[in-house]
C-alpha cells in the first residue's frame, strides 16, 4: 500500500534527541524554511503520515499542533492542515466554531443559554435598586467593600447548592470560561504542563488552555463519568497537574457522575497529588444535587461556576473557589486580566442574591426547561435523542445513513444550525457521529416545534450516495 503524498521532507525521526513528536515539528519547520513545503501546502491526514512513518496518529497529531502553536502551520476544521504564507507572531486563539454567525433567515440551536422566563424585568429593577443607592458602584473600579459584600453574597449562594466556600477564597468573575482560565493558570505551570479532560469537552476551555500554554490530554468516558482505569494510567504516564471535571451534566454529553465516582476521582487525584478543576455551569438546575468536589477534596478543588445557565447569559457573572488559602493567587490572576469584576455586575448579583431573585428565576427556568425537553422527545425521542432534567441541551447519535458533515449542512440548508460532535474533540481524535441541540432558549415554542419538526424530515431521509 503506497502513499498519496511526496514524505521527503520528513525527517529521520531515529536520528533526533527529541521525542518523536517535536522532531517531526521541527522538521517541518525546517523543510518550510527550506522550500521543500511551500506556503498553502497541504499537509498529509494524521493517520496516512503515521501510517506511513511509522509513528502513532496521536504522535503527528501533537507534532502538527507544536507547529501551529509555533505559528507555521493552520488547522482548519474539516479541510486540514496547511502551511502558513507567513508564520504568525503571538499567541493566536482562533474563534470556536459554535460562535461563528449564524446566516441571515438561520434559526441557531447551538449555544445553550439560560431561559428568558421574565428575567429581563426583574433584572432591570435591581439594578436600578442598585444606582439608586449611590455613586459607590460608579466611581471607582471596584470599591473593597463591594467586592466583600460580593463574595459574602456569593458564598450564601453556593451554599445552597452544597458547595462549602470560605469567604476569602471565593473569586468574582466574568463568567465560568474565565473561572476556569484562572484555575488553569494558578494550577498548571511549566513548559509541558498537561490538564486531564474527558475525551469530549468544550470548545471554549480549549481556547483557555491554548492561552494558558496547557497541553489537553483526553480520557474516555463512560456512563458514570472520567473512566477510572483511563485515570489512573494517565495520571501515570501524562504527570498531569490538573485534571478538568464536569460532574453536572457533562457538556455536550449530559453525563452526570454517581457519588461513588466523584469520590473515586478525589482519591485518585489526592494520591498522585493532581489538582481537581470543576465545571459546575449546568448543575444549577438540576433538583437535586450529588456533593461538588469541594466536599471530596476540598484541599486541591477549584471550583468554577456562574449565573450564566441558570439567571442569564447576559450578566457574565460567575465566580471561582480555590482551596483554603489559595484565594490570594486566583485574586491576583484576575487583577492582572481586569482588576476586579465591575461594582455594578457584582452588586446587581448581590441584589438578586439576596432579594431571593436568583431562586425565583431557577424555579421557573427548572420549569421551562422540563416543557422544552418533552418537546424534544415528542419530536424526536423516536431518533434516540437524550435529554436529562436540568439540561438547557440534548445529545443524539445520528442514525444509520447520515454523517455528521452532511447532516449538518442539510440543517443549515434547511434554516437550523445545530453544533455537531467535531466541536468538541482535540485535534487528531476521532469524531463521534453525535449532535447536540440546544433546547432553543429564548425561542418562542411555535418556532422551536418548527425546528424540531424540520430536524425531524431530515433525519428520515439520508442522502442516497451514502446508503450504498
């Protein structure tokens, strides 16, 4: 079996002292600057190099992401890899594809939001409770005593749903991504820093590891979570200092761990003295909640969560806890990004805190999304679509005769984006054929039924050219 591409430029990867992965890199830098890959070259698919090399897939797909990191390479979701006609400069984060505009007429079932259940007229009034209390939240970035009252606010919040905070170590930011950053940034350092995340995960903390210099190593998941086995062997062979978990709804699989694999992940951790970073934007909906890691593994835990699922998107408010004592690093992380998160952002949190409008706006969003979800599986449950209580999305498993590309294009030609598996797995990992809809927050129910209708007819007639 021959090649379908000229390999005289890769190097001889035996006779370089760098693991095999940066030699590759390397020699495609050299061969770039040497004439033998020119600018707008296509570089070969990960497995045919492997395969034709006789290194693994995930060794070229590392190599290929060292040279773009470098700036000389550009990946580009569903064409390849091409080299650069100029190498780029700085740390470049490109635009995930779940952000991209939809086109003029498209109905966008892609990003999960929290649901406009009449939130917009009581936020309104609390923040005009807020200006009228005076110039404390105007004229100055963020008084101390506003960010006290915040994090004390915040503190009673999370206190409702479990999650044991101390005052001192909670972090007011602008939503669960920068949480996150944060922790990735206060938790990993080095060179070849490795954070653990599931085999899927969301586009947006991928951006945040490219820009906290973190290499993503992915563990398969099973129905009850991060594979215990998959855990151990990386903790390992990887030395990761994190591991990234999303206990609560797992994005985009709707997974959500048992308590025996929470506490299982917490001992693992704590004996190869890893960090634990969780995701906890979706579980504020859920009637019940299992404990969050702090409970588990309170001395290693940093805890990221928002109001951006379960209030409003359109607040950015979140916030990170670290473990005892460590609230000073998150602190000056953030003040090095922003200072601190704007008085008025945080005061209007306290205000819907306290007022208890923030648990009003979560009874009647728990509502709506449950209507939402049985429209979803009166529509399409025939198709094995998943939903779970507390979601704002559903997950399904395209059925025989459709691929994930042309499924996809068929939902745009017919008005509806839905974002599809490819967003959510690293570069050179197999694509499951998986879509994720968004419950259509802030749709009206007319026009979601329509959606879900039009989904419906595509589903039940597959292009012909692909059942043969």
């Amino acid at each position: 079996m021959g090649t379908r591409f000229d390999t005289s430029w890769v190097p001889d990867l035996e006779a370089q002292p760098a693991p095999k992965y940066r030699a590759l890199a390397v020699g495609i830098e050299d061969a770039i600057r040497a004439g033998a890959l020119a600018p707008g070259a296509k570089l070969p698919p990960v497995r045919e190099l492997a395969w034709a090399i006789g290194v693994t897939p995930g060794t070229v797909a590392r190599a290929y992401r060292e040279a773009t990191d470098a700036g000389a390479l550009r990946a580009t979701v569903g064409q390849g890899t091409f080299v650069r006609d100029h190498r780029e400069t700085g740390t470049i984060i490109p635009l995930h594809p779940l952000t991209n505009q939809a086109a003029e007429g498209q109905i966008d079932l892609r990003n999960s939001r929290s649901p406009m259940v009449g939130q917009e007229t009581l936020i309104n009034a609390a923040i005009e409770r807020v200006l009228s209390r005076g110039s404390h939240v105007l004229d100055d970035y963020t008084r101390a005593t506003n960010d006290l009252s915040t994090r004390e606010a915040l503190s009673d919040w999370l206190a409702t749903g479990g999650v044991p905070s101390e005052v001192a170590s909670i972090i007011p930011t602008y939503g669960t991504q920068q949480a996150v950053l944060v922790a990735m940034l206060a938790c990993c350092s080095g060179p070849n820093a490795v954070l653990l995340v599931s085999d899927l995960v969301y586009p947006g903390f991928m951006q945040a590891a490219k820009l906290a210099g973190v290499q993503l190593y992915p563990i398969q998941q099973d129905e009850e979570g991060l594979c215990l086995d998959a855990l151990e062997a990386a903790c390992r062979q990887a030395r990761p200092q994190a591991i990234l978990v999303t206990p609560n709804l797992h994005n985009p699989t709707l997974i959500t761990m048992t308590d025996e694999r929470r506490a299982r992940i917490a001992e693992l951790a704590r004996s190869h003295d890893v960090q634990i970073i969780e995701d906890d934007v979706y579980g504020w909906l859920l009637d019940e909640r299992l404990p969050s890691f702090p409970s588990y593994a309170p001395e290693r835990t940093w805890y990221a969560t928002s109001l951006s699922k379960c209030v409003a998107a359109g607040l950015r408010f979140g916030c990170l806890v670290t473990p005892p004592g460590r609230g000073a690093v998150g602190q000056g992380i953030i003040q090095a990004m922003n200072y601190r998160v704007s008085s008025l952002i945080g005061q209007t949190a306290v205000e819907l805190i306290r007022s208890g409008i923030v648990a009003d706006i979560q009874m009647r969003a728990r509502d709506n999304l449950e209507e939402r979800a049985e429209l979803t599986r009166k529509h399409l449950g025939h198709w094995g679509i998943r939903t779970a209580q507390g979601a704002n999305f559903a997950w399904m498993c395209l059925p025989a005769g459709w691929h994930l590309a042309a499924f996809d294009r068929a939902c745009a030609e017919a008005g509806v984006r839905i974002a599809t598996a490819g967003a959510y797995v690293l570069p050179g990992a197999d694509v499951p054929n998986k879509i994720r809809i968004a419950l259509g927050m802030g749709l009206s129910d007319a026009v979601f039924v329509d959606c879900l209708q039009r989904i419906d007819r595509i589903l039940a007639h597959p292009p012909t050219e692909l059942m043969a």
